[in-house]
C-alpha cells in the first residue's frame, strides 16, 4: 500500500505513515463490525442448541439487534462509584479495547496481506494477549469493591496459568515451521499430511498440542467451561460488576475481539489459514479468494466457541487450576521436548 | 527524523514513568508506572533492532513478573501514614544511595567518552550475523558459542526453583484435604442419589 501512496507524489515517509493509518482503519473498522455480528451469531447458536429463537425482533431475522444493544448502552449515564479509583476505573476497559485491538496487527489474512509482517510475529501475539489481564485486575482493584476484586484474583490465578502451556504449544508449532513468523508458520503447513493435507492437525504429534490449544484458549477468553471470573451466582458480573455505559460496551467488544484473535489463531496454527484444506488442484478451489478460506476457517472455530458455551457446564476453581498446571503443562513440556527430539532425528539428522 | 522523535518519546516515558513509580502515594499506582517503564524500554529495543529481546521484555517482565508484582501489592493491607513515617529517618540513606548511583553514573557515562573499551565493537565476538534474523543470531551466540555458560544458568535456576518449592512446600496430613478427582467426575446420578418412599410418622434413615 506504500507503493501506492508513493506514485500520489507522496515522500517514503509520510507514503509509510498514511499506508499503516489506512491499513489500522481497515482492519479495525470490520473488525469491530464483525464482533457486532458474531455477537448476534452467539446468540443465535445458544438459542438453536436450547431450542429458542434468540433475537429476532430488531431488523430482519434480528440481525440489528447487536447494533441496537449498542445504541442502547451508548446513550446510559456513565457512573463511576465515589469509592472508585477514578483515574485506574477509567483506564481498565480502555487497557482491554486497546490490547484487544493491537493483537491483530501481525495477523496475515491472505497471502501478503497483513499490516506489520514481522519477524517475531507469534512473540509479539504472546506479549500482547499477557497484557490483557491488566485490564481485568485493574478493573477489579479499582472498583474498590468485593465481587469485582475476586473476579480480578481468579482471572489473574487463571490467565497466567493457562499462559504457560499455550507457551509450550506455540514453541511445539515453531519447532516444526522453523519461525515466528505467521506468514511464514502457514506456507509451511502446505501440504504438511502427506502432501495433500494442508495443516498442522494432520499429525500425531501435533494433534494433541492443537486440542490443547483448543481449550486452553477458552480459559484464556474466559468463555465457557472456564469463565469463573463471570460467574453470576458467586460473582453478579465479576470485574465489570460496577461498570456502566461506554466502558461496559468496550469489555464486550474487547472480550468478543480477543475470541476472534485465538479462533484465528487456531486457524492460522493449525489448520493452514489462507490455503485451502487439500493441497489437490484438481477442485478449482485455489480460484477462492485466500481470504474467504481464512474467514471461513475462524468463524468454524466460533462456531465450535459457542457451541462449548451451549453445551458444557462450568469448571470449579481447584478443577481449573489442575487441568492448567498438572495436566496441560507437563503434557506440553513432554511433546516439546518429544517434538524436538523427532525433528532432531528426521529432519536435521542426528 | 521519526526514529529520532520515537527514540526521545520513550527516553522521556521510561524517565517519567521510573520517576512516578518512586513518588507516587498509592503503592498500586507505582506498579502500573513500572510497567509502562518496562513497555517504553521495550520501544526503545525495537528501535536499537532487537525486536526478539524487546518481546521478551514485555513477555517476561509485563506479562509475569509485574503482575505478580500487582497481585502482592493489591493484596496487601497497607497504611500510608505508617509508610511515610520513616520517611525523615531514612532520608540521609537514601540521599547516600542516590549520591553512589549519581558518581556511577558519571564514571560510566565518562568512561564510554573515553572510549577505552568498546564492548559494542561491529566486529566482535557478540556482533550480529550478517543477514540473519535476531533470534538466529542469538540461538547461534547461545546454543555454540556460550552453551556451556547458558546450561550452567538453566541449572541454577532449575536449582533455585527447587528450592523455593521445598521451602514452601508443606505436607497436608488430614484426610480431608485430598481429592480424587477422577472419583469425582466418574460418579452417576444412580449412586449419588435415592429414590424414598417413607411411611408417614417413620420418617428417612441419613
């Protein structure tokens, strides 16, 4: 996109500058569309599953009903409690919006076509999504009350832990592409299974690293079975108990954007992002846009997102802190060091 | 021009920041300024070309270290009055301190003038491969050069991380405090519950 503001008449420079601007807005924008959209696509999965019709009065089959929830939270009075801490109260979902956001900048949504393609993409995607307990704990401590501050103590116990093993799962991917590079990490899955499949789950030693990541990205979204930080029966609404307003809609949208980052980041892991699923020519599916493959790929792992949240019931606490550190972690650590040693014997040579 | 204007941006948000960690009343504030000191260091590796070390800057001091940092702090009780107290009494250490740290400085920043010893030096032992990305050079310098040295360190902190746990460790000897979850996720409704149909005055045996 530089090139071309270049050929305006524009120095390198401000061609750069007004090129990144550009490219922030176009992700951002249908980004921000798209989580209104799947909002309503939440709902209307729960609702299919629990034999409901789920929003269906605003606009046609109610697909503005998101756009309307919206308005609606737009136009109520902000209150911050006089016992909050004012300046904290106010940053925590700006914190959260914003980290939500800054993640998708080295997302590649087709060939080519990401904002920073950088060397140290799945780095920066790991340092990014540990910023976003901030939002939450401060949330929590600066509400200056009860409920909030346990939601902020579990989810901060909970984020970290879950950190470690989507650690361990991310070095298994790196060990087999060779980089940190995302656009680099999908043009190795071509035609990783045989020469056919496109894909990291088409191994056995992978597989196993992908249903891992699987679950522990809900713990990390705090979707269900792992959304102890939300829990209305023990909690009312958790670290955004005294929210209102503007600052309530910015945790849902963070909340709805980070989701959409680890269903594509599954996508573009493990089941090859752009390319499509066989790497056969013979289907003219090679003639399908990458970024229709890409889209289609992360809204299936919506779809199975919100399917969990229909169907499986909460985790309790000790449970969680378990499957984190004594189940998921020693499993990762064994498939590292598992993987390395493979790769050690069949693609380096001993 | 922009590198210059980005370079002296985060210099002054790193100062600014380390200078509120250290003046601000509310322990909890410090923290937050902490942490917007280590993501401004961070920008300022990015812009010296070492993106690998600026994401392990925010990965490891951000991402693990500062929030246990807040978690402690939040979680304390703290008297602000009782903190200040030993402000008077502890002022000539204080001013002692910052008097060593100022004459290093000086002697530092002296000595590279100088310019005797030139640890930064293109040709070195530690210099960048030519061509190659951040992490490759680093993996090349860690896993060849410095292995042993590297090894050694892991095996300290494996030592130390030992150590800590059996420090903390106690041993739970009650019955009640052990669960087996298995147990627990495997059992029916059929054993966990009982249909009754008592006769009235005779009442349910528990």
């Amino acid at each position: 996109m530089t090139e071309f503001f270049q050929s305006l008449g524009m120095t390198y420079e401000w061609a750069w500058s007004v090129a990144t601007i550009a490219g922030v807005l176009l992700i951002a924008l249908p980004l921000m569309l798209s989580v209104a959209m799947i909002i309503y696509v939440d709902r209307k999965v729960w609702a299919a599953i629990n034999l409901r019709r789920g929003p269906n009065v605003v606009g046609p089959l109610g697909l503005l009903q998101s756009f309307a929830d919206g308005f609606k939270v737009f136009l109520q009075e902000t209150i911050i409690p006089s016992a909050a801490n004012k300046g904290i109260f106010i940053l925590a979902p700006i914190v959260t919006f914003t980290v939500a956001l800054a993640a998708w900048a080295v997302i590649p949504f087709d060939a080519g076509v990401v904002l920073a393609n950088i060397n140290v993409g799945l780095l920066y995607i790991l340092a990014i999504s540990s910023l976003s307990v901030y939002g939450i704990v401060m949330a929590g401590w600066s509400s200056n009350s009860k409920y909030p501050f346990f939601s902020a103590m579990r989810a901060s116990a909970q984020m970290i832990s879950y950190e470690v093993s989507i650690g361990f799962v991310l070095v298994c991917v790196v060990l087999y592409a060779g980089s940190f590079n995302l656009t680099d990490i999908v043009n190795a899955q071509k035609g990783h299974g045989f020469g056919i499949v496109n894909g990291y789950w088409f191994n056995l030693l992978l597989f196993p690293m992908w249903v891992v990541f699987f679950i522990s990205s809900l713990a990390e979204t705090q979707r269900v079975p792992f959304d102890l930080t939300e829990a209305e029966s023990e909690l009312v609404a958790g670290y955004q108990t005294e929210y209102s307003s503007m600052a309530f809609a910015l945790y849902w949208l963070g909340e709805y954007a980070n989701i959409l980052l680890m269903c594509s980041l599954n996508t573009l892991l493990f089941f090859g992002g752009w390319l499509p699923p066989l790497d056969i020519d013979l289907i003219p599916w090679f003639d399908i846009p990458g970024i229709i493959w890409f889209l289609g790929k992360t809204f299936f792992f919506f779809f199975m997102f919100s399917w969990v949240m229909a169907t499986v019931p909460r985790y309790r606490y000790d449970q969680l802190m378990r499957l984190g550190w004594k189940v998921f972690l020693p499993m990762s650590l064994l498939f590292v060091v598992v993987i390395s040693g493979w790769l050690m014997f069949t693609r380096y040579g001993v | 021009m922009i590198q210059t204007f980005a370079f002296y941006l985060f210099a002054v948000l790193v100062i600014a920041s380390a200078v509120m960690v250290i003046s601000s009343r509310n322990p909890v504030h410090s923290v937050l300024w902490l942490i917007l000191a280590f993501f401004n260091a961070a920008g300022l590796m990015v812009i010296v070309g070492a993106e690998f070390i600026a994401m392990l800057l925010v990965i490891v001091y951000v991402g693990a270290v500062a929030v246990l940092f807040l978690f402690v702090v939040m979680m304390l009780d703290i008297d602000f009055a009782e903190l200040r107290a030993g402000f008077i009494k502890n002022f000539p250490l204080g001013i002692a301190i910052a008097l060593v740290l100022l004459a290093e400085m000086v002697l530092g920043l002296g000595a590279y003038k100088a310019g005797v010893i030139q640890l930064g030096e293109p040709s070195g032992l530690a210099a960048p491969l030519p061509g190659e990305s951040n992490i490759e050079s680093l993996g090349a310098l860690l896993y060849g050069q410095y292995l042993f040295l590297f090894e050694t360190a892991g095996i300290i902190l494996l030592v130390a991380m030992i150590g800590a746990i059996v420090l903390t460790h106690r041993e739970i000897r009650s019955p009640r405090g052990h669960q087996d979850i298995s147990k627990q996720v495997s059992r029916r409704p059929e054993e966990a519950t009982e249909m009754m149909r008592p006769e009235v005055g005779k009442g349910v045996k528990l």
